[in-house]
C-alpha cells in the first residue's frame, strides 16, 4: 500500500513538472512574441520614412513663373457676359413670384367668399 502511495505520488509529482515547464515555456514565448511585435502599419512606416530636407528651388522658380502674366495676356482677360441661360433663371423666378403672387390674391378672395357665405346663412 506504501508502494502505491508512492507510485500515485511519483506520477502526480511528474504531472506536476511537466505542467510547470509547459506553462514556463508558453508564457516566455508570449513575452517574446508581444516583444517582437510592431503595432506599427505599414501605412505609418511609409509615413515615418525619412524626408530629403534639400528643397528643390526649381519648384519655386516654376511657381513664380506661372503667377505672373504678361501684358498680353492681361488685355486679352474680359469679364464674363451674362449667359442666355441666366436670363432664362431670372424670368422663371419672376414668372412664378407673379403666379404666386395671383395665387395669393384669388385665394384671400375665395375665402372671403367663404365667410360671407357663412354668415348669410
């Protein structure tokens, strides 16, 4: 009975050390994973990446050359003419103010009618 007492405690005692380097084992490669892991995307890489900090003064020159306008092409800017298409908006909206306008009076007058209507009976 002794001997069984031992074998069952040598076995548990064996179980135990082998959970014991498992579970070692599984938090140190966790470690060495979260360690070696970058929260960092590629998009962020690209964006971190070093800049040439030697500034093109072509750029600059093009630039310049574009912003200024020759006397010809000063004479030759005119001012934008009214559009048919404009005029067309322009007659539309006063065509309708005045419909609106109609509208509103023969209304005030059918319920004028109304009420005359309603006191004569």
């Amino acid at each position: 009975m002794i001997q069984q007492q031992f074998k069952l405690g040598k076995n548990a005692l064996f179980l135990s050390l082998i959970s014991l380097l498992t579970v070692i084992s599984w938090v140190g490669f966790e470690v060495y994973k979260a360690s070696n892991k970058t929260t960092i995307t590629k998009v962020t890489k690209q964006q971190m990446a070093p800049i040439n900090p030697n500034i093109k003064t072509t750029i600059f020159e093009k630039i310049e050359n574009n912003l200024s306008l020759s006397e010809e092409e000063l004479n030759t800017i005119t001012a934008p003419e009214a559009t048919q298409e404009a005029e067309l908006e322009q007659e539309t909206e006063e065509e309708t103010t005045e419909s609106a306008q109609i509208n509103g009076e023969e209304a005030t007058s059918s319920s004028q009618a109304t009420q005359e209507n309603d006191t004569v009976d």
